[in-house]
C-alpha cells in the first residue's frame, strides 16, 4: 500500500509541473531545513536591476522607463549567454507640481527586472557578473532615466526536473527512518506538491528541495 500511495503521489506531483520550463532565481543561503536534497551545479548568475526616472510628470517617467527598460530587454537578444528576466514594475501616479534642485519627483517609479549570464565554458560567477555589468554599460539611457545594480545570485533553469530525484530521495529517508522505527509505524508525507526551492549554497552550486514534512505514528 505504501508504494502505491508513493507512486501515485509521483505521478501527481510530475503532472501538476509538467511543461514548465523557467529560470528560477536562488532565494537566500543557509541550512536546508529538510534532510533529503540535492546539490547541482548553477547554470546562470542573476543580478537584480531597478530602472527609475527624475522626470517631473508620471506620464513621463512611465514613458521613459518603458522606453529604457524595452532598449535593455532588446539588447539583451543579441547578446550570446544575456538573458533578460522580468521583475517589478511599480509606476506613481505621483506629480509633483513645485520646484525641486534634487529632481526627485520619480522617487516611487521604477522597474526591477534580472539580467542574467550563462556559466560553464570557462565563465564563472566572477567573469559573468563582469560580463553582466559590460553588457549594461552599452546601454544608451534616456535622460532622467537612472539604471541601479543590486545584489547577484545564482540561478538554473526548470528546477522541478528534478522533482523526481527529490522524491526518491524522501522515500529512500522514509525507508532508512522505518527500518529504524520499525514496519508497524505509519508513515505520513505532506508537501511533496509544493515547488521545487532553489537556495543557493556556495559560488558554484545551488540546493534544491522540497518543503515536506514526514511524521511518523503507531
């Protein structure tokens, strides 16, 4: 009974993600907080980038974003191993009708977005976070138009193709703790529907696991 619910499990967890194909962004560092996981190799490097504009006028600076913002994503295109990945778009209707020396009337318009840099061949994170940064250098902004970098992270590409191995992974633990415990304890898994969690774990390598929980009874 309990390969049966296992594999009818699998099968469900698998259909619900079929067809997804996504570059997932690494989401923090630290301990895993499950026991089964695995450690792969990461396939990008992910830099945040926020687009802003001091125009006066929120149709303006909506228009001057966009602008800059459809010139980077273009670019990128052309550009062998740059990816553009799209993020945040926040746009105030704010409009500021005095006189400001600090041009500070866009403050709450913006566009966050990630640019990312294909590793392997002899790239790692150091040279595709230059590459990164060359590439938004060519980048011909309008005026009033502000590009800011953030903070880089790993990422890889369609993270529940791995699912499978995961779950393998919890039966196998499953295995070992009733083989411990004894045959009689029932045996209760939940979360394996959930999405696969990317957590970056060192410069080269991304963790992946699923939030489960097992609970064992009598």
């Amino acid at each position: 009974m309990r390969n049966i619910i296992f594999t009818t499990l699998l099968t469900l967890s698998a259909n619900s993600y079929a067809g997804l194909s996504a570059v997932i962004i690494a989401y923090g560092t630290g301990e895993v907080p499950v026991n089964s996981s695995i450690d792969i190799d990461a396939e990008y490097v992910a830099m945040s980038v926020s687009l802003s504009s001091d125009a006066k006028y929120a149709s303006k600076r909506a228009k001057l974003i966009s602008k800059l913002q459809s010139k980077i994503s273009s670019a990128a295109t052309n550009q062998p191993n740059i990816y553009f990945k799209q993020g945040v778009i926040s746009l105030s209707p704010r409009e500021n009708s005095t006189f400001s020396i600090s041009k500070s009337y866009g403050s709450n318009s913006g566009s966050k977005f990630y640019i990312l840099s294909k590793l392997g061949n002899g790239t790692d994170i150091y040279k595709a976070t230059q590459d990164i940064y060359g590439f938004i250098a060519k980048i011909q902004k309008p005026e009033d138009t502000n590009i800011s970098y953030g903070n880089t992270s790993l990422a890889i590409e369609s993270p529940s193709k791995h699912r499978t191995q995961l779950i393998t992974k919890i039966k196998d633990e499953i295995s070992s703790t009733k083989s411990i415990l004894g045959t009689k304890h029932k045996v209760t898994v939940t979360g394996l529907e959930s999405p696969v969690i990317v957590r970056q774990k060192n410069d080269k390598q991304v963790t992946l696991f699923l939030d489960y929980k097992i609970e064992f009874s009598e």
